[in-house]
C-alpha cells in the first residue's frame, strides 16, 4: 500500500492473508496480486459483474479499525457502493462498514472489529473496477481507544494532544457531490484541519416520516470524504439552522398544524423532533470521533439567543442527543451579547460566538460568561450573502486576513463561515423581513465572497 501508509499505521494484517474471491475473478490477474506493493497489478472482476466479493482469511483472529482500497491509479474511481463484512463465530457475516466512492485511496475508519476473516463486495460500479490495493490495519490508538475532542482550561485537546481548530464552512446540500472532494481537498491545501456543516432539516424529511439521504442528501458520505481527505468535521444539525436557507431548515409542512409552536418546549414541535433525530443521529453515531470517525463536536441549537429564552427547550434537545449515543463534544453558538449568550447557552457545555469584526470585544463578551474555557468564533464571516436587488458583497482580503490575525493572537479556534458558499438549488434560498413590508429574498448563488467562488475557484478578492 505504499510507504505513505506506513507512516500512519503499523502492520498491514492483509499482506499474509490466505485470499480467495467470487467466481467472477478476472483469470488474466492472480488472486494474490490485489496485495502486492506493485501499481502495476491489480484484482477485478469481469465486466458487467454483480456483487463481485474478495474474501481474505488472516490466518488468526486479528483486531482491525481501519481498511485502506485503492482503484487503479489509470482506470480512475469505478466503485460505487461497497460493504465490509466480518465473519463471525458462528460463520456467519456481519456487515461493519458501507460506502459509496473508492477513487484513487479510501481510509475506512470504524469502530474496532476482531475476526479472522475479512470480505469486500463490490455490489455497485461502473464499467467494471480495478482494485490496485487492499490494506487492514489496528490504528496507534488500538484497544478500542477513540479519539475526543475535550478542552484543559482554555486549550482544546484531541486524542491528549493540544488542538487549535481552524475550521472552513462547506454545506454539502449547496455542492452536487461530484465536488465535494474537490472542495474538501482545497479546504485541507489551504491548511485548515477541520470542516463545519450545517443539516438542514427540510432536505432530510421534505415530508412527514420520509427520508432522503442519497445523492445530495448523502450526509454520512459527505463525512467521510472529508475523514478520507483527512479533515476533522464538526456537524449542526439543529433542527433550526438559519444559513439563509429556506424556512431556516424547518420543514415547511410543520406549519400545516395551527397550534404548533416552534422552537420551544412544545409537545407537537418536539415529538416531530424526535422523529427526525431518530433517523437522522443513529446515521452520525458510526461516524463519531469516539467510534473511529471524522465528526470531532456537534451543536446543540442555532443561534437560539436571538431567537428566544425557552432554556428547558435547549436541555430536551442535548439530552435527546445524549440519549442517541451523540458522545462528542458538544455546543452551542450564539452573537457576543448578553441577551443572546443568556438565552442560547446550556449550562456545563461550551458556548462559542458568531461575528464578522470586534473580535476583542466579542472575545471579552464570551469571557463574562465563560472565563476558563478555549475561545471559539464558530461563525467568522469573512463575506456576506446577497439579497436580490442588492449589488453583490465584498471584503476586502486585507481585511479578513487582520480579524483573523486578531483572533490567532487571542489564542482562539475560528471556523472561516464561508470557505466555500456553493448554490441554493431549487426554491431553497431563504429570505430576511426585518421590517414590515421589506421581504428580502436571498439569491439563487451563495458564492458569499468567500475564499472559495460558488464555482470552485479561488476568488480575485481573496487573491489581493
């Protein structure tokens, strides 16, 4: 698997497995050649093949948290959806790990599995795939022992090591996902170590008790491009998310019920809730920090000091989120105000601050209610979003680079809000009405001036 591997993790279980694979075996290309350190050589199975399978015996019972494949560097990314199994005592098989694109080098991450024999079925591809590499391996941490994002005092801690998190926004539902790797990739040249996305509601449950999760919807493969590419990811999936999105995420279809409130410890608005994190959170759980995932925190609610002060609400959305296994850090993030910090925080978990400029002053505001604990502006806006009628935002990049210095010398965290916009497809821009008679459509483009363009390049303004 190549030298760069074997810096990350130590022996590679597969070199000395026993291998046999599905009658479709291409027969120009041993068995064993899948396992070989040489490009050149490669397993597939035969055009047009259905559910091709490569099983391999470790020859003793081996502990394992991590798969490596790679496809063949000439033919390009063919797979489309995969699985890997574990065989049990019984003989039967256990499905521990599923997913989508392989391309050029895919890291499993899961929690530890201990088995003798391992299986890869390629149940999805295109044309037929060329696997030129298959690794197993136990990461350093072994024992089961998963990674956590804590904090000492005001230093953020990852896996007992000191962690400054510099984050960039990139929202999955405004990106087609032929992109996503390509946008998370320049995330990680540009030096960031983290992802920060939004989940919107409506996108997820566009009807009552149906669900989508594919295509632009496909939250958990989002995430793990982004673990693959070797980024941390912190998730908000409040049921409220505000991002200029339509309805702020909330389904349109809750409004259908004249007395429901929003947004508040409401039995009707809460019982909807929990339906949607029902499906949505045991979908993350595989993919936490703590089960050898990318996601490293999640938020609790949106913002909600600008909203209202219902603190009884915000508690029934943590303990719904415990209670589904969400073993993260957790969070909240609120504008650098008193009546917002009052209203949006919960008491024993860590509250960040939203803010585009004024990072002393919103730094000093944060510390009033939070002496101790690591500074974080969750949302610097380092652009803004346009309104139509309006002439398009700009920052100048001198300007950005000088709050972001400011927040550096603080000691602070920062997640960029945007590094990449992307586009709000369909109807699904949202809108602003802050007087009467002033409705205020978002555009059709979320480029935001970002240093990323809604097209995927860099931006002039970010270039000066």
């Amino acid at each position: 698997m190549g030298d760069s591997l074997r810096t990350i993790f130590q022996e590679n279980f597969a070199l000395q497995a026993l291998v046999k694979a599905s009658e479709t075996m291409d027969e120009q290309h041993a068995v064993s050649e899948v396992l070989t350190e040489r490009r050149e050589t490669y397993w597939c199975p035969h055009e047009g093949t259905e559910q091709a399978w490569i099983e391999l015996d470790l020859q003793e019972e081996r502990s394992f948290d991590r798969v490596v494949l790679m496809e063949h560097i000439q033919t390009g990314q063919r797979i489309e959806r995969f699985t890997l199994e574990s065989q049990r005592a019984d003989g039967g098989w256990e499905e521990f790990y599923k997913g989508t694109v392989v391309g050029y080098k895919r890291i499993c991450c899961f929690p530890q599995v201990t088995s003798r024999k391992m299986r890869l079925t390629i149940h999805e591809s295109r044309w037929y795939p060329t696997l030129s590499g298959l690794g197993i391996y136990l990461s350093e941490r072994g024992g089961g022992q998963m990674a956590l994002l804590t904090y000492k005092g005001s230093q953020f801690m990852y896996d007992g090591e000191p962690i400054r998190i510099l984050s960039g926004a990139i929202h999955y539902f405004r990106v087609v996902p032929e992109y996503w790797e390509d946008r998370l990739l320049k995330l990680k040249a540009c030096g960031f170590n983290t992802v920060e996305t939004y989940v919107p509601w409506n996108v997820h449950e566009p009807k009552p008790g149906q669900y989508r999760f594919e295509g632009m919807a496909d939250l958990e493969r989002f995430i793990r491009i982004a673990g693959d590419v070797g980024l941390h990811v912190i998730v908000r999936p409040s049921p409220y998310i505000c991002a200029e999105w339509e309805f702020g995420g909330l389904p349109s279809w809750l409004l259908a019920d004249d007395d429901i409130r929003l947004r508040c410890n409401d039995a009707k608005f809460l019982a909807n809730v929990d339906r949607y994190y029902d499906v949505l959170l045991p979908r993350l759980k595989p993919l936490l920090s703590t089960q050898g995932g990318p996601i490293i925190a999640m938020q609790i609610e949106n913002e909600y000091g600008s909203f209202g002060n219902d603190a009884s609400y915000l508690q029934y959305l943590r303990d719904g989120m415990v209670e589904r296994g969400m073993d993260v850090l957790l969070f909240t993030s609120d504008g650098p105000t008193d009546h917002m910090l009052q209203a949006g925080s919960v008491q024993g978990h860590l509250a960040t601050v939203n803010f585009g400029s004024g990072t002393e002053g919103a730094f000093a505001k944060l510390r009033e209610y939070q002496a101790g604990e690591p500074l974080m502006c969750m949302e610097y806006w380092n652009g803004w979003f346009d309104h139509w009628g309006e002439s398009h935002h700009t920052r100048e990049a001198a300007d950005v680079a000088v709050v972001f210095e400011e927040m550096l010398r603080a000691g602070a965290s920062v997640n960029f809000y945007m590094f990449h916009g992307g586009t709000n497809f369909g109807f699904y821009n949202g809108a602003n009405c802050q007087q009467k008679d002033q409705y205020e459509p978002t555009i059709t483009s979320y480029d935001y001036d970002s240093l990323l363009s809604e097209s995927g390049s860099r931006q002039r303004s970010s270039m000066r």
